[in-house]
C-alpha cells in the first residue's frame, strides 16, 4: 500500500507520492482503479521493475484511461525511468482533469526544475500552493526555486559588473543557506511501503554555473568568511511573511470569484423576472406561462390547466398591458432565490401600483417562479 513520501531531487526540491492523494483521487476518478491492481504495481514498482509496473499499469488504463491513481502512480514510474517529459505529459493532464488537488502541480515544478525551468517550476508551484494555501511542502520547494532564481540574478549582476559587492554578499548568503545550486543534498525517498531509500535519477539539462572564478578570487575573505547570520535568522520570517501573503491572495482570489458567481447569479435572477413581465406586457401567454415552474404552488383547490386558462383569459381579454418592475431586491439561497420589488401594471382596463414577492427556483439551469404573493 503507498504512504507518505518524498524525494529531494537534483534540483533540491522535494517530490511527493502520498497515500492521501491517492485515496482522495479514488472519489473522483471516473473509473475507481482495484485495489489488488495498484497493490500490483506498487509492489512491481518498490521491486525496481519498473518495465513490469508500466506494462501492467497500461494494461489497466487501456481499459480505464480515465483512474486518477493509476495514472498518478504511471507518472511516478516513469520519473523512475528518467522519462521526464512523459512524466510531465502525465501530471499536467492530472492538473487539467483535477486543478483542486496540489500534488500533481508540485511533482510538476519538480520535473521542470530539474531541468532548471525554474520559471516553470514557479508557476507550478503557484498553482500548488492556490489549490492547498497550507501545503508545506510546495512552500519549501517554491523557496528553493526563488533562492535558484536569485542566485542566477545575483550571478548575472556579476558578469556585468564583478565589482559589484553587494551581488557578491548576496551570493554568498544564497548559496550559503541552500547549499550548491546545481544540485540537492540527500536525495532519498520511499515511494512504497518498506521500499529502501535510493535516489531518483532524473535526466537533467546543465543548469548555468552560480560560481564565477575570477569573482571569487577578486573577493577579500573578510567578505566570503561571514554567513551574513543575521540575514539568515531573518529568512525564516520572511518565507513565513510570503506564505501569509500568499495565503492572503488566494483567500482575496477565492472571495473574489465567489463574489462574481453571486453577482452572476443574481443577474440571471433579475433577467428571468424582467422576461417575465415583457412577456406579460406583450400579452405572450406561452412566453409568460412559460416563465412558472413545473410545481408552481396553485392557488388552493385549482389544477395547473383550470390555473393557465383563468391567467390566459386576464391577459387576452385586454388591448393593452403594461408591466414595469423597480426597485427589485434578490436573495440567492443555493437554487432559490426570493425577489421583491414594486410592480407598476396599467392597462385599458386596470391601474395598479403594489408590492409583489417572487419566490424563484432553478430547474434545468433556468430560473422559474415557484410562488408569487402580493405585499412583502
């Protein structure tokens, strides 16, 4: 059975496999993979056999292309076999079928920063830490991915001016508090249960080279001595002032589109009344029956034929109607929605300015009226 792992890989970042995810993708594959069969593959993959894991994993998705965890755990054998493209192939369309969950995103930033994509590897790990604002894990590896990025700028700023002693002491403290940038410390996961632990070996481009000879040997050794302790302490608070910035951002986004689906709910609220009382206006009685739900609440004791012609006999017996809705006020309840407003009706017949309450429901994606009341 597959538990909680990582892996540090060349790139330094950490690449996760977790029982978790895989039983939180159970309930949303559309094809829920047997146990006995991933039992299979897991054990052919914690073997080493990674051509027998991939030949029966293939063998299943042939059948069910669609089981999250099947082709969750394919992704990971491939990363085995240094086939990162194919990796990658298979994590970003997990991101595409399932965006609410992190893991796929940061296995992603993983593959692409080993190949030092680390722009890549950025947004995968945006993308991570938006879906999950509390994953760790994608925390710590999006900070490696900055101290990456950093030390490539700091470098750049060298190469243009090797004088510069500022880039230099950044530098400095950069690769002082991740170590080489070229290169992780420890590789070593389990990706199956009682599996010993052994590196990854991922097929990686050459990443630019952070040390520069002759910067080095221009800088005094009162300069490359100290580890800039005090900016170390700090960095901690401000990784934890990033994540809560982060975190804010995503709550902000989430309100924001939550917001905006009211918004739009609302909208579709208001459009089917005022389609209502045009249809009404233009004395459209299929329009303007039309508009009621399928279980509209009838006045008591009277059928929903006996109910249509009474309405349709009002509207036709009148050369002219006139329906104006103002001031409406719309409460969303999931798919309820209760509306008041002041109802302006002149006809040749009739004048009448009132208070009237619509109370709405969804059917088949379309608003309908459900009760209507005269007054609050």
């Amino acid at each position: 059975m597959l538990f909680a792992s990582r892996r540090t890989f060349n790139s330094g970042l950490r690449y996760v496999l977790s029982r978790a995810l895989i039983l939180s993708l159970a309930g949303l594959c559309a094809f829920p993979v047997m146990a006995d069969e991933l039992s299979d593959v897991s054990q052919l993959l914690r073997a080493g056999q990674h051509g027998a894991a991939l030949a029966k994993a293939d063998a299943f998705l042939n059948k069910n292309p669609r089981d999250a965890q099947m082709r969750f755990l394919k992704g990971v054998i491939l990363t085995e076999q240094n086939k990162s493209a194919e990796a990658i192939a298979i994590f970003s369309k997990l991101t595409d079928d399932y965006p609410t969950l992190p893991e796929p995103y940061n296995n992603l930033a993983v593959l692409y920063a080993s190949s030092g994509q680390y722009e890549k590897a950025r947004t995968a790990l945006d993308m991570a830490i938006r879906t999950n604002p509390t994953y760790a894990t994608a925390y710590e590896n999006l900070g490696d991915v900055h101290a990456k990025l950093a030390s490539q700028a700091y470098d750049k700023a060298l190469q243009l001016d090797n004088n510069n002693t500022g880039a230099k002491s950044k530098l400095t403290m950069v690769r002082t508090l991740v170590g080489n940038t070229s290169g992780g410390t420890n590789p070593k996961v389990a990706v199956v249960a009682a599996a010993p632990s052994a590196p990854v070996k991922v097929e990686a481009k050459p990443e630019p080279k952070v040390e520069q000879k002759p910067v080095v040997k221009e800088v005094p050794k009162a300069e490359v001595k100290p580890e800039a302790k005090p900016e170390v302490k700090a960095d901690p608070k401000a990784a934890q002032k990033q994540a809560q910035k982060l975190e804010a951002e995503a709550k902000r986004e989430a309100k924001a589109k939550a917001n905006a689906a009211e918004a739009a709910e609302r909208d579709q609220v208001l459009n089917a009344v005022n389609t209502w009382a045009k249809a009404w206006s233009a004395r459209d009685v299929k329009a303007y029956l039309n508009a009621y739900a399928s279980d509209f609440d009838l006045p008591a004791g009277q059928s929903r034929k006996a109910w249509s012609d009474e309405r349709r006999a009002r509207i036709e017996d009148k050369a002219r109607i006139s329906v104006k809705i103002e001031t409406p006020q719309v409460s969303l309840n999931g798919n309820t929605a209760t509306v008041k407003f002041r109802q302006i009706y002149d006809s040749d017949r009739t004048k009448a300015n009132s208070r009237k309450t619509l109370v709405m429901v969804k059917q088949s994606g379309k608003w309908h009226i459900k009760q209507e009341r005269a007054g609050s």
